[in-house]
C-alpha cells in the first residue's frame, strides 16, 4: 500500500499537450492584458490577471498533479478533481475577463480574418447569448453533473481514457456557462438583474445536496470500479460517504457564499430601500377600497365560525369515532393538514391561524355574560409562561405520541377552548394570546419571516392624528387589543392579523402591506407593548426554543434517533419513555441553546443586549425548518412522493436569511457574528442530515 501511495504522490502526469494549452493560454492572456493595460487601467485589472491565472493554476492542478493518479484509486480524491474542475477554476477564470485580453493577446491578422468572421456573425451570437442565459446554463451545469455521476457513465469514464478526457471537459465548460450568468464578464452590460443568481446559486445547490446526499446516505456501492483495488484500509463505502461530503460541504458552500453576498447587496442596496419606503408610504388606496376593508372583520368572522365547526366536527370524532389515527379526523387534520397549511400560510402571507382563530370566537360570546375586567396579574405579563408550555409540547407530543391519540388530541382542543373563555372572560386585552397560548407564539415568532405586515401607510399622517382610534377604537371597530400602537409598532410580533386597527383607522392609514422578510429583526427599535427586543429575555428564550425546537421536533421522528430511543426504552422498562423524550427534548431544546448562547458570549465577549439581538437572526433557519418539516408531512398525506428539492430551498433561503441578519446585526463588528455563523450553519447541517433520514409516516396507514 506504502508503495502505491508513494507512486502516487510522486507522479506528475505532466501530459505534454495539455500543458502545452494551459501554458498557451495563460501567456496569451497575459500578453493581452499587458496590451490592455497600455490602452487603459484599470483599479481591478491585476485582480484579474490573478484570478486568470489561479484559474489556470487549478486547472493544472486538478488535470496534472498527482490528484489524477489518485483517482482511479479513491473516489474522493476524483470527486476533490471534479470539484475544482466545476466550481473552482470557472469562476476564477471568468472573474479575469477573459475575452478581450485572449483577444488582444492573439495576432492581430489572426483576429481580424480568422476569428472575425465567426465573431461577427449573428447566429453564433445568438447561441452564445442563449447558452449564457441563466435557464439554459444552469439546466445544462446540472445536466452534466448528475449525467456524468450516474454508474453507468461514471464507470465509462473510469475505463476509457478517451471518456475520461470528455468527462472532464463537460465539467469545465458546462461549470464556465454555469458562472458566467453570476460573474457576467462581458464585454457589455450585464443582461440580468443581480437578484437573478440567488435562486439561481441556490437551486444549484438543491441539486449538489442531493446528490451528495445520496452518496452518504445510500447505503450501496454505487461504483463497483473502487471495491476491486484498494490502496488502503479506507473501505469503499467509506471512501464514497467521504466522496459524498467532500461533495457535500464545500459544494455548498462555493454555491451559498456568493448568494449570501448577493442577497446583502440586492437587500442593502438603495433600489430596494426606496421601494420599500415606497410601498410604506404610498398614498391610502381609493375609497372603492374601503368598503372591502370594512367587510373583512365579517368575513373574519365568517372564517372563524366555519374553523369553529371543523373544530367541534375533529372534537366529536376524536372522542367517539375510529381511535385509529389515519381513520380519525382528530388524528389527521390538526396534527398533518392545518400545521401545514399554517406554514403555507405564514410563508404566503402572514399569521391567518390567529386571525381566523375559533378559539377567540368562542371567547367572544363568552364576553357577552362575563365580566373580563381585571387586568392581567403583572408578574405574568411576559412569556415565560408560554415558553414553559411550549417546552412541554414538544416533549408531550412525542412521549404520550398524541399524533397517535385522537382522543387525547380532542381533549387538548377542549381544554383550548376552557382556557380561552376562562382567562379572556375574567381578563381584558386578549390576555390569552399575548400571555399563555404557545401556538399564538409559534404564529407570532414565524410571522417575522413573512411577506406582510399590519402596518400604517404614511408616518406623517399618524403624526397629525389626534384621536389615534386604531388602539383606541371607535364606534366601527374595537381597536387593537394587544395595545400595538400602530405608529409604534414594528414587526408581527403579537399581532393576531384581527385588522381591527384596518377598520377602526379613519384615515384609511393602516393596511396588510408588502415588507421585506425579517427586516424588522435588523434594527433594535422600541416596540409597542412589547419595548425593546434586546432588552426582553423572555422573548429570546421563546425564539430558541422555537428554533432549536425545530430541529428536536423533526429529529424525534427520524429512524436513528427513534432506534436510540427505543433501545433505551427497552432496557429500562415499559414505563420509561417520556424520561428518555423528556431528557432528549430538554438536552436538545434547552441545555444544547443555552450552551451555544453561553459559547457565543464567551468567544464574542459581548453583552446580554448584544447577545438577545443575535438570538433573533435565527427565526428564518429555524422556521425554514419548521416548513421542511411540516411541508413534508403534508405533501405526503396528499401522495406527493418527494420534496426534498422544495426543503433543501427552504433551509438555504433561511440560511442565507439568518447570515444576513447577523451581518446587519454586526455592523462594523463582524467578528461578533462568526460564531453565530457558526451555529447557523451548523443547525443547517443538522437539519439536512434530519431530512434524509427515513422519517416515520404519521397519520397515514401502513
């Protein structure tokens, strides 16, 4: 084995001819930069030039060093190859500009009557046009790079030299028309706008992560090439979910880093701020507009009459009906359909659980023989209490399995509609939801991430107002009940989306309008009824709960963790698995945030205030894993068979939301968000491994 690997570390497969073009091309380049540089300069042109040039050093290292001896050898090492051919020499050659300094650095002759015809003419331009388009350069980049890794393909080019030259060429050239979209290096202006590559970088990276997924997690041998010559005592399968994270990890990290850069120039640029101050301060829509928001609380009512008859419908089946799950409205419906469809909602939308909420219809009627006069106890105006009956969610749904219990999940939703009419009928101000309901929180902490938000038009006509009826009400609506001040208000935090604040605003200044996701998360303004987020420790406690809650929740119901909690279980006893759920859902949704908090405080040196605020750049990776998780149940129940490109975007789009917040959040001080950064993308790995893992079916039949 020593011998083998000693040959292969010394041998440089040095193929004249390829040097020789490596060599050619990068002199040619050089030659034309210089000839440029005469003409003009550039602040950029010796960045370029290096970037050119450790394009072709890459090249040469991927195609001549002994990296292509050990590829016969190890599939990781030909996936290392593979990776610098595709996603690390294209762009460094493309951020050189290349196409004017080959074309000065060429004899002129050469370029005016050889090259010159073809140059000019429009057919060939066409097609170049159209193979630089993003459509057709992604759809041909992902082409290649499943094709070439499919074992019949893949196993071709490991026995033919010829296949093997092709191979790597389709790599190349399809990863130079992949970036170029992204890098645009001209001549001429840019064709698309820049916010085009974010999706366009995170698709790709859909399709890397799967791939590589695959590899780890496929359990087979997918090349028999590397099992019939071991040069170590690395196993083949080993060696492939080595190949897989080698794929994996810095794949998705050259795909998510420039999309991440992307996003924080298209969000910090000043097209999207004016359009944002824009749309908040647009003139109040024309008087025909009016009357639909003077009906929307009747159909508000309406929606929560229809949810208060499926609710008392689930209530009637899960106490008397089928108690097998998948036959049982109470097993199905609350736990599969309206999670999901709450998620769709708050990702559509905004917060439409709350505002069609039967429970506060109920409590509604109630008020009319109840009192609801005293105030809520001062104590208890935080959220520690819904936090604790968050925690003890997460833990009862796993241990007393109510997804499975129809019947325990009928008395959960009657003892909902008690609490509701209890504590609103002897407390004013919507105590319930701002006080107690944990699934009021869940809506309030996701809706951050949402596309809309209850908000006022112009800043200057609440300034001049002087009855301030959307906290007060009037004779046509209540006001708000959660006491959100509307000109003081920022964010979705506590807002049940009621629209009385729409109704009872005589300006027609208050409306459900279009805001940028979490944004209201980058500054650290004072917030009506709620103060300053900073300042408020149960609310981050709330959003880590929520966030690392994500991942438990998910977690709990994969084959690993669940074969660990049942080899527990079956040397403890019959009685002993809410102990084993409970110190799993405590150690993953309690002591693992604290901990991460507490290590993030120690390397940032950073205050209790700072930290808070860094605590809430992780709503959008934590909500992206809510969605990955609930979407899949749901799509599921309707026999979608896989969505694992759907929640691989998802968890990427709150990635990328999360690093961006903390940079905004960092400021000048940077280094204050690394290990945040740290944590982010960490749970974003826990997070894929959750999703490709087996995951039990709930709610459905065998």
């Amino acid at each position: 084995m020593e011998s083998i690997a000693s040959a292969a570390l010394t041998s440089w497969t040095l193929d004249w001819r390829a040097t020789a073009v490596l060599a050619g091309t990068a002199v040619v380049y050089l030659r034309g930069w210089l000839r440029g540089r005469r003409l003009i300069k550039g602040e950029r042109d010796h960045q370029r030039l290096g970037a050119f040039l450790a394009g072709i050093a890459v090249l040469f290292l991927a195609l001549e060093s002994p990296l292509d001896a050990f590829d016969s050898l190890f599939l990781s090492a030909h996936m290392t190859q593979h990776l610098l051919l595709m996603m690390v020499a294209p762009p460094l050659v493309l951020f050189g500009h290349p196409i004017l300094p080959l074309l000065r650095g060429l004899p002129k002759r050469f370029v005016k009557e050889g090259l010159g015809p073809f140059l000019t003419w429009p057919t060939l331009r066409k097609i170049a046009s159209l193979a630089t388009s993003p459509v057709a350069a992604w759809l041909v980049f992902a082409s290649s790079t499943i094709l070439w890794h499919l074992p019949k393909f893949y196993e071709l080019a490991l026995s033919s030299p010829a296949w093997h030259g092709v191979q790597h060429a389709s790599f190349f050239w399809s990863g130079i028309l992949f970036w170029w979209p992204i890098i645009q290096p001209g001549p001429g202006k840019p064709r698309w706008p820049k916010w085009v590559a974010i999706p366009y970088l995170l698709f790709a990276d859909i399709v890397n992560t799967a791939l590589s997924a695959f590899f780890v997690f496929s359990g087979t041998l997918l090349y028999p090439s590397y099992s019939a010559v071991r040069a170590s005592g690395l196993s083949a399968q080993d060696d492939q979910i080595l190949a897989g994270l080698i794929m994996w990890v810095p794949g998705s990290i050259v795909y998510l880093v420039p999309a991440f850069v992307l996003m924080m120039r298209v969000l910090g640029g000043t097209g999207i701020r004016r359009a944002v101050r824009v749309m908040r301060v647009k003139r109040p829509p024309p008087r025909a507009n009016r009357a639909l928001w003077q009906l929307t609380p009747r159909m508000r009512r309406v929606a929560q009459a229809a949810m208060l008859l499926l609710a008392l419908a689930v209530m009637a089946d899960g106490f008397f009906g089928s108690q097998v799950t998948a036959l049982n409205m109470a097993g199905v419906l609350p736990w599969i359909h309206w999670r999901g469809l709450s998620v769709l909602a708050l990702l559509m939308i905004g917060n439409l659980f709350c505002m069609t909420c039967p429970f506060t219809l109920v409590r509604d009627f109630g008020r009319k023989v109840l009192p609801a006069k005293l105030r809520w106890p001062r104590p208890l105006r935080t959220k520690w209490l819904p936090v604790a009956l968050f925690a003890i969610y997460l833990w009862a749904y796993e241990a007393f399995g109510l997804w499975n219990s129809p019947w325990l999940t009928a008395w959960i939703i009657a003892g909902y509609f008690a609490t509701a009419l209890a504590v609103d009928g002897i407390f004013r101000g919507a105590s319930f939801c701002k006080y107690v309901c944990p699934i009021g929180q869940f809506h309030f902490v996701s809706s951050l991430v949402s596309p809309r938000e209850v908000a006022v038009r112009s800043a200057a006509v609440c300034q001049s107002c002087r009855t301030h009826d959307c906290i007060r009400g009037n004779e046509h609506a209540r006001g708000c009940e959660l006491y959100l001040f509307q000109p003081k208000k920022a964010g979705n935090l506590d807002c049940t989306f009621c629209l009385d604040c729409v109704k009872a605003c005589p300006h027609d200044n208050v409306g459900l309008l279009p805001v940028l996701p979490a944004q209201t998360l980058v500054t650290d303004v004072y917030r009506s009824s709620l103060g300053r987020l900073s300042k408020r420790t149960d609310m981050a406690a709330l959003v880590l709960l929520f966030v690392f809650g994500a991942f438990v929740n998910a977690a709990g119901m994969v084959a690993p963790v669940m074969a660990w909690e049942h080899g527990w279980h079956s040397r403890l006893g019959i009685d002993s698995m809410p102990l084993i759920v409970g110190i799993f859902v405590f150690a993953g949704a309690l002591l693992l945030p604290a901990a991460a908090v507490t290590c993030c405080g120690l390397l940032t040196r950073q205050r209790m205030d700072a930290l808070r605020r860094f605590v809430f750049t992780l709503v959008p990776i934590g909500f992206a894993m809510w969605a990955a998780h609930l979407l899949f149940h749901l799509a599921a129940s309707w026999g979608i068979a896989s969505i694992e490109p759907a929640q691989i975007l998802l968890l990427d789009a709150g990635l990328l939301l999360t690093l961006y917040l903390g940079w905004r959040v960092a400021g000048d001080a940077l280094r204050n968000a690394a290990p945040w950064a740290v944590m982010a993308c960490s749970l974003y790995g826990a997070g894929i491994w959750i999703l490709f893992q087996p995951m039990q079916m709930r709610g459905m039949m065998p």
